[in-house]
C-alpha cells in the first residue's frame, strides 16, 4: 500500500498546532487535543515516539487509517505526516462523544435499540475492512468510538494491529475477553494464519457485552470455566438450560449469538449475518425453563464478570499506561494504537 499524504517535517508540534490538552499517554507516546492555528479546526494528533516505532510501521498504520477513512463506518485520518526529531504524528477527527466502553453500564449493558444501531453500523465497517483483505484484529468497545452519545453515528478506530488477511501472528502476552480461541491457543513456537473470523468472534463477544453489561469468559480458553460451561452448551442444546446471563437473551439472539461465537473459526457465520436478526427481539425476560430446548445446534455460574471488574485493555501500544480515559462530551477519547510491522 503506498501513503499517499502530505509530509511536514518540523522542529515542535507547536510549530503547527496548539495544544488544548493531553488526552492519553502511554509507552509508545501520547494523543492530545489540538488546533490547527491557522484553521482553529480541532482534532486529535497521536504522537508516537520514533525511538520505539519503526518508521515502515507508523506509514503503514497511516496509510491504512487514510484508506479506511472513505468509509463512514471508520474514524477520518487527514492525509498530513506530520514529525519532528522525536515523534512520529498523525491527526484524526475528534469522536465528540467517547467511546463504547464508557456508554456502556457494568451488569447492564445498553438498550436494545442502540446496540442494534451499533450492531448495523460495526458489521457494515468491518465487512468493508474484510472485503479490502483486511482483519481488525482489536475489536473492542474501547475502539468504538461516539460521534453522539445515542450511538446514531459510531465509528471504528485503533488499526496498530491491523493486518492483511493471510498474515502469520505470534502468540500476545495478555489474553482479552474478546480474542477468539485460536488466538487465546498460540503457543510461543506457533503462530496463526489470520482470517477474518478472528474479527467475527470479536463482535460477537461485543454484542454480548453491550447487551448485558457482563463479558461471557475472562478468556476463550480451556482453562476458563465460564467458557467452557458455554462450549459444553453448544454440544447439548436440547438437553441443558444456557449459561449464566445467556438466560438474557431471546432465541433469535441466542441463535444470533452462537453464530458468531463458533469455537471451530471455519463455522463462523459472517459479520454480516447479524442484519438478518435485527428485527427480532433481542433481549427477553426468561420466567423459567429452557426457551433454546427447540434450537438447532450452530452450523458444521453466577461468576460471570461485569465489565467495569476487569482490565480490557491489552498491553499493547499506550493503551497499557492508560486503560480508561474520560473526557468532556466536547472533547474526545481516542484509544491509541501499537507499532506493527506488516510485510
């Protein structure tokens, strides 16, 4: 992919901008709220530090952020490079409203009708993404971002992990509720051939916390028993009630659900497929017994976590420095990414 932006080379960032106020930081640098002096136009300029990024992977997060920004599904990154001795700078619109994870109510969730809204508009960015050959790899509710707080328009942001389709990726340090099972299983002699359905498992993970407030596992891993309570359900539907908090959810979007969230990647419905559910209640109140008894099984226990109990944020990027920012409503979070290096 080659960048195709404008290059401005300077001595300090105030040089060009001034600085309102610092909106996060961490070991790879800091994302601040600034103004353009001759404009007044504000937005958020991500600073990375060169001594810790690889120039090649800072122009291939740029240009992947410019290219995603034809999308309205994605946050708009101005085609400008800007750096001085020290860092590395690119500038994105503001998210005015947040991010999904601060809308979010721990035990709670969201209504149906926004999360239905999210669900729509995630699907349709990350089909575009899948479509350019491209997976995700992050997607979490702190890299959703607000442009107004009943989630009418929202946008996806954070592409550090960002990689092609078909690319090989190493085992992580931190293992998120989010990461899909394969992720969760690569040993550090082993590495994984990326595929989308990585990002599929993702969303539904999402959905499901958006919906209840409560991440389903800690982690996909054997060693998880909430997972494995949900695996052992999916091989005896008709014989066993859901697990915790699945009691939440309506048939349809149990079915939904258990699409998205296929333990086996190569039986992972689209992201997509979620449009098909859309007017069907999602969320229900279960009197008792067990709704799921009819459901077939998906192609080819009070321990659940609310999810202001546990860190989602992986140790990647400045993120780790800085789990949970919180800004004005005028203002914006803006997650930050990590160095990669893609071939």
């Amino acid at each position: 992919m080659e960048p195709v932006f404008q290059t401005v080379e300077v001595e300090e960032i105030t040089e060009c901008y001034r600085i309102v106020k610092r909106l996060g930081q961490g070991a790879y640098g800091q994302v601040l709220l600034a103004q353009d002096k001759l404009t007044g136009k504000p937005f958020a300029l991500k600073l990375v530090r060169k001594d810790r990024t690889k120039l090649k992977s800072f122009l291939m997060e740029l240009s992947l952020s410019i290219s995603l920004s034809e999308h309205p599904g994605f946050i708009t990154t101005y085609p400008i490079f800007t750096h001085t001795m020290d860092y590395y700078a690119m500038t994105q619109e503001l998210a005015t409203a947040g991010t999904l994870h601060h809308l979010i109510q721990a035990e709670v969730g969201l209504s149906e009708e926004m999360v239905k809204r999210c669900a729509v508009q995630i699907s349709s960015a990350l089909d575009y993404m899948h479509h350019k050959g491209l997976v995700h790899r992050d997607l979490k509710p702190d890299n959703v971002l607000l442009m107004d707080r009943d989630c009418h328009h929202i946008v996806l942001g954070d592409f550090g992990l960002t990689q092609p389709v078909g690319s090989f990726v190493i085992s992580m340090s931190h293992i998120i509720p989010y990461m899909s099972p394969e992720l969760c299983d690569i040993s550090d002699e082993e590495y994984l051939v990326l595929h989308p359905s990585v990002d599929t498992w993702a969303f539904g993970v999402l959905l499901f916390v958006t919906l209840t407030g409560y991440y389903p596992w800690r982690r996909a891993f054997s060693d998880d028993i909430m997972y494995l309570d949900y695996v052992y359900w999916l091989d005896n539907l008709s014989y066993i009630p859901p697990p915790a908090r699945w009691d939440q959810f309506s048939p349809s979007a149990a079915t939904m659900l258990r699409n998205l969230l296929v333990p086996d990647q190569s039986c992972r419905h689209s992201v997509l497929s979620v449009l098909n559910y859309i007017n069907f209640p999602w969320k229900t109140d279960v009197s008792g017994g067990n709704p799921w008894e009819a459901e077939s099984p998906v192609d080819c226990d009070s321990d659940s976590q609310p999810i202001d109990q546990e860190d989602t944020t992986s140790n990647h990027g400045m993120e780790a420095d800085n789990p949970i920012i919180i800004i004005k409503e005028e203002d914006a979070m803006l997650t930050l990414g990590l160095e990669v290096e893609i071939s």
